[in-house]
C-alpha cells in the first residue's frame, strides 16, 4: 500500500514537472469534471450579482434623486442585508471549494480551466453591478426630472386657469369684456413666463433623452412611449398660440375702450368676436392633445 501512494505521489511530481501527460493520473483523480458543481457555483454568482445589483441600482437611484436623504437610514435592515449577502455569497463559496476538493490547482490543466471559470465568474459580476449602478443613476435622473416637469406643468396650470376662469365669466356687454380682459392683462406676464419656464424644462428633459445611448433604462418604464415627445411639443405650441391670441384679445378691448360707447358694440363685432371664434378653436386643439397625452400616460 505504502509502495502504491508513493507511486501515485512520484507521478504527480512528474506531472507538475511536465514529464508525465495528465491521461496517466490514476483513475480516482481523473474522473470526470463536476458539471453539477460548475451549475452551481454559475447559478449562485448570478443569484448574488443580481441581490447586490438590486441593492446598488436602489441606492443610486436614491443618490441621484436626492443625495441629501440617503443620509437618513432610519427604518432600513442594513444588518439584514448584510446578513443575506453573506448567505448568498457562501452558496458560490462552498460550490467552488467542493470543486476545488475534487480539481486540484495542482494539475496545471485544471489550474487553467480554474482560471477561466474564475475570469468569467469576476466579469459577469462586474457588468451586472456596472449596469445595476447605470441603470439606478438614470432613474434617478428622471424621478428628479418628472418631479420638476410636474411642478412646473402645476404651476403653468394654475396661471392658465386664473386666466380661464375670467374668460369665462358671463360677459354680455363692451363693458365687461373691457374689465375682465384688462384683468386679464395683468396676469398675462406671469403665465407668458411660466410657459417658457415649461419650455425650457421640455428643453432640457429632451436633451437627456437623445443622450442616453444604447443603455437606456427608459426601456422598463410602461408609461414611456415614442410619441409623448410629440405630444407634449405639440401641446406647448397651442400654449404659444393662447397667450399670443389673448394679448390680441387684451389690446383689441383697451382699443375699444377708447371707442364712444354708442361705437364699441361694432366694433366689437367686428373686431372682437374672430377672436373668440379662433379661442375655441383653440381649446378643442387643446383638449384633443390633452386626450393623447393623457392615453400615453397609462
């Protein structure tokens, strides 16, 4: 027995020196690879790559949308997920030692299929958290950008309804056209500007959007659609055209103000009333739009 494992020991020497080719192992050493280990130990780096890949993509989503929360840890297991991280990370551990168990370094055949295994198993892992983080720092882009667009939309819809509202009194004579329009004058610089506000905001919010490249995390949201660029241009055009129509409105009542009243009736016919015509226009083009960006929404 003694002679026979010395025997054994004299031909791995041999073999690591490159003198012996590996078919002469004994059989107990060259059975064949573990494949339900090699599974095993692929699967358990995926499982793992894929939890620390959600972890990274969830805190730098939050990083990018708001550093100055992340801060706060309240109500967040950090123990826990650490906890399980370890737990995931011994699946690929005790698969990679049982191979090691039944491979040996020692053969320089298996050290270099170690080796590739090895390189494969780092690469998956680094690309799966490299687009975990790219993928979290642009949702954080958006969530910060959607919020800003929202409040902006919310603050444009505030000034537009304030001047609305006073269209839509019930306004019978050239008198009340004259008070109510020159109320309207007065508020006509706040929601000129709160449309260039929103303008600018589009602007910029379609810039990052053409430059995103091939990873594009907009490729996971439901609600983004091809067309929502389109729709929202197409509804800031119409804004354009109701706060160009009601300065017209505002300055043909100051010149019928001007007017004896006996005048003011025809002139306003004349005058006025194409402007209300082409306002309702207006309003229908509106709210077809409004119709497409709301069902793009869903």
């Amino acid at each position: 027995m003694w002679l026979k494992v010395s025997t054994y020991e004299s031909r791995f020497d041999q073999l690591n020196r490159g003198q012996l080719p590996a078919d002469t192992l004994p059989s107990a050493i060259t059975t064949r690879a573990p494949w339900g280990q090699y599974i095993s130990l692929t699967l358990g780096v995926l499982v793992l790559s894929l939890w620390l890949g959600l972890l990274a993509w969830s805190a730098s989503s939050d990083w990018q949308y708001a550093p100055e929360k992340t801060t706060d840890t309240k109500g967040t297991n950090l123990f826990g997920q650490f906890v399980f991280a370890v737990l995931l990370a011994s699946w690929p551990y005790f698969s990679w030692r049982s191979i090691i168990r039944r491979e040996p370094n020692s053969v320089p055949k298996l050290l270099h299929r170690h080796r590739r295994i090895s390189a494969a198993a780092g690469m998956m892992f680094v690309v799966l958290l490299s687009l975990a983080v790219t993928y979290g720092v642009q949702n954080g882009n958006d969530r910060r950008m959607v919020e800003k667009i929202e409040a902006v939309a919310k603050d444009l819809t505030a000034a537009g309804s304030k001047i609305g509202s006073i269209k839509q009194r019930d306004l019978k004579t050239t008198e009340d056209y004259i008070q109510a329009y020159s109320e309207i004058g007065d508020l006509l610089p706040d929601f000129e500007a709160k449309i260039n506000e929103y303008a600018a905001v589009y602007q910029e919010a379609r810039e990052v959007d053409e430059g995103r490249g091939p990873i594009n995390t907009q490729f996971f949201y439901k609600s983004h659609k091809a067309d929502i660029w389109k729709n929202d241009l197409d509804m800031l055009n119409l804004l354009r055209q109701v706060d160009s129509l009601t300065k017209q409105e505002v300055l043909t009542t100051r010149n019928m103000a001007s007017l004896p009243p006996r005048d003011q009736p025809e002139f306003w016919e004349k005058e006025f009333r194409p402007l209300l015509v082409q306002q309702d226009e207006l309003r229908e083009k509106i709210q077809v739009v409004a119709a497409k960006i709301r069902s793009s929404s869903k």
